[in-house]
C-alpha cells in the first residue's frame, strides 16, 4: 500500500463528494443564496482534508467501504471549517 496514492485517493474522494453536495439546489429566496455561498466557501477554502481522510481510512481498514463513508467523512470537515471562518 502507498500511503500518497491512498491518501490523494480519500482526498479526492472528498472532493468529488463535497463537489456534488454543492451542486444540489438550494431554495429560491436570496437569502439561501448568501447562505450557500457562505457554505460552499468554507467547503472549497481547500487544505489538507486530513480528518476526511482518517475518517476513509479507518473504515477500509475495518473492512467498509471508503464510498459508503463518504456522508460521515464531510461532516467534521465541514464543521470545522465553519467553525474556524
């Protein structure tokens, strides 16, 4: 196992995942507008995604798939990148 291939792997992952939450639609009022660009800033602000990627890593290491993570993988990531803007 190479650990940079693994980890650029989860990392875009990640993205891919965070890319597609972002492309959803969210509610017409301009006020969800500024909220989404407020998220989708905090999300893309990039990093080394590294909680994420632990998060992937530990549960293929505990035989699960690093895809059915994915939901749980962005939830610290996002709160701690709002948490810290």
């Amino acid at each position: 196992m190479n650990f940079d291939l693994e980890f650029e792997r989860y990392k875009q992952l990640t993205e891919e995942y965070l890319d597609e939450i972002l492309a959803r639609p969210f509610p017409d009022p301009c006020y969800f507008k500024v909220l989404k660009d407020s998220v989708e800033y905090s999300l893309k602000a990039g990093g080394k995604r590294l909680r994420p990627v632990m998060l992937l890593a530990a549960c293929e290491m505990a035989g699960g798939r690093a895809e059915d993570a994915l939901p749980f993988a962005a939830v610290p990531f996002s709160l701690r990148g709002s948490s810290v803007t």
